[in-house]
C-alpha cells in the first residue's frame, strides 16, 4: 500500500498558502509560498490505506480496515458548536482547548460546489470565524478581492472554465483530521492543524487529494473562540526554530511518532 512522504490584519495575501480556504484569510509572514509558517501542503497523495483513511480516520462496520492500518494512539472526539450563525457556520463552542481546537477545525472545513464559489466560502469563513479585533471594510474587500482571483486560479488547475459554476460533480472540500497543541491557555489556544484537500473536476473526473499542515492561534472572544492574529503569531513565535510535525495521514504509524491527534467525528 502506499504511504505518504513525508501585519494586524487580515488580507487575500498568500491566498494557496496551505491551499485551504480558512489559510487563504490569514496574513503571515511566509504564507505566500507553501513551506512557510503559516502552512504548507503536501500534494503526493497516494492511492492505499492511509488516503482512503483520512477521508474519515476512524474505521466503521462497513469499512474494511487495511492490514496496514496503525490505530492512531491519540483520538479527539472535539465538541460540537450550539448554535448556526447567519452565515450558515457552526459557532458557540465551548471555552475550553478542545472547544478552540473545534472552532479551529469548522474554520478549515469548506465546500465549493456548485453554486457556492471560492468567494462565497472565504467570506462565510471572514465573517463567522476572524477575530472582530482584525476584521475590517478594508480587510473584507482584499480578501473578496484576493479570492475571486484565486477562484480562478483553483478551476484552472482542475481543467475548468474560470468564473463559470462548477459542473455536476465537481467539487473541492476541505477538512481536519488531525491537530496537536502547541500552548494552550484558558483564553488562548494555538495549535498545528492536519487537514485533508480533495478536488474532482466532474462527475467521471478521478478525485484527487493533498495534505496541509497549519499554524493557527484561537483567542476567547465575547462568547466563543475565533482566529486571531496576535494568537496565531504567538504559535509562530513558540515553533520559530523547531521541525515542524510531518504530514502523515492516520493509519500511518509516522502518524503517531510525528505527534497528531486524531479528529473523530462527535456524535
């Protein structure tokens, strides 16, 4: 089977950052070119145990676990929010690390398909999930701005027409598997983000998937958790220097030596 190889406010600098949607928002030194701090993707996605497994980490009845697979030694079965928003997001998560970590992970969690664009997802994620201390008119303008073009530049990589609704099929969904702390605090929490890219250029198209790897810093605000610049530079600060965890899908034994915690879906 195959195995995987190992500024203050918020702008559309960097928008394929970590090749997610919820990255895309984030204005990190570094975050223009994959490999910087604020996140990196890995695009060689193998077919085998470990990619079929990301796609939902814990095995089912009806799921027929490869002999490979290496149970993750660490699962994190993360609470869910209370509420919807207007904007169609899950939100109201408890004020605790696991809470930060689940409002972390429902910011990195989008769908384009359909109807819905890159412009739609970005600014759901800008206004259901950035700090109010870093939002702004201006700031909510470059990222529309910076994520129409980067639309354009997604449905050219999948062999599309830019600009025009994706066809029956088609679709690119981002989610987490997987995090590890790095400090965590009763009102600040930064962490490393694991998360899973898929993308199918249509109905008869083969799905394709890579793996990002994400700092990111969540503060307690009002009454829920949400991304902020100054956490997320603090988690910048406490990982300058250090190796950063490898991309390792779970069912991988990499996986449990390189530190991850396995995201399990909370019933």
């Amino acid at each position: 089977m195959g195995r995987m190889k190992s500024t203050g406010t918020w702008s559309a600098k960097g928008v394929r950052c970590a090749v997610t949607v919820l990255a895309a928002l984030l204005a990190l030194p570094g975050c223009a070119q994959p490999g910087g701090d604020g996140g990196d993707r890995d695009t060689s996605d193998k077919a085998g145990s470990s990619a079929a497994a990301s796609a939902n980490p814990k095995p089912s009845e009806s799921y027929a676990t490869p002999e490979d697979w290496t149970e993750p030694e660490r699962w994190a079965a993360l609470p869910r929010g209370k509420r919807t928003d207007e904007h169609g997001s899950e939100v109201g998560f408890p004020h605790t690390p696991e809470g930060a970590v689940a409002a972390l992970a429902a910011a990195n969690t989008s769908t384009i398909e359909g109807s819905t664009d890159n412009k739609d997802e970005q600014l759901r994620l800008y206004y259901s999930y950035i700090s109010k201390a870093d939002q702004s008119e201006a700031a909510a303008e470059r990222v529309e701005l910076g994520s129409i073009e980067n639309g354009k530049t997604i449905a050219r990589e999948m062999g599309l027409k830019p600009s025009a609704p994706m066809p029956p099929g088609a679709y690119m969904r981002t989610h987490s598997i997987g995090f590890q702390f790095i400090e965590k605090s009763a009102d600040e929490v930064t962490v490393w983000l694991l998360a899973r890219e898929v993308q199918k250029a249509g109905e008869t198209a083969r799905e394709k998937g890579s793996y990002t790897r994400t700092l990111l810093g969540a503060k307690w605000e009002g009454d829920d958790w949400k991304l902020s610049v100054l956490a997320t530079r603090h988690a910048q600060d406490a990982t300058n220097g250090k190796p950063r965890p490898k991309m390792v899908a779970p069912g991988d034994a990499e996986f449990n030596s390189a530190g991850w915690t396995a995201i399990r879906e909370a019933s």
